[in-house]
C-alpha cells in the first residue's frame, strides 16, 4: 500500500487533473467535460468537503433530470393528447 500522505498528494493530482481536462472539454466538441469532472470530485471527494457537497449537488441535479426525463417519457407512452399533432 502506499502511504497515505502519498495517496493524498497522487488523489489530489489527479482529480485535479481531470476537472481541468473536464473543463478543457466543455470547450471542445469531441470531449464530453462533464463526465470528467465528475470524475475528479469523485475522486477529490475522499479528501474535501467542497468536492464531496458539488459531488452531492450534481447528483441531485441528475436525479432530478432523470425522473423529469422518465415522467415525459411516460406521459408519452400513455397516448397524451399534447404530443399529438
């Protein structure tokens, strides 16, 4: 195992590195950021509370798109005459 102030620095490097590249990739097309920036809070989470509380946060948005998502997603399943055209 490595010792813990060493997994300490190597976790902060490397979450720190992927939200940079997550943030590089919201500007670029082909990268999809976000997904690495969650990555790096994942990791950054063990160790700080401001990445653990953006972490909850951003889980919390997720759950609410999904279940927005699945609610309209039901609603057309069911024949709603709103989608009609």
């Amino acid at each position: 195992m490595l010792n813990p102030k060493i997994r300490k620095a190597l976790d902060w490097f490397v979450g720190s590195a992927l939200i940079l590249l997550g943030i590089v990739g919201g500007l670029v097309p082909v990268l999809q950021g976000w997904i690495f920036i969650l990555a790096g809070l994942a990791v950054l989470s063990s160790h700080s509370r401001w990445a653990r509380e953006l972490l909850r946060r951003f889980q919390q948005l997720g759950r609410s798109v999904r279940q927005s998502v699945w609610s309209r997603r039901a609603d057309s399943d069911n024949g709603d005459p709103s989608d009609e055209k």
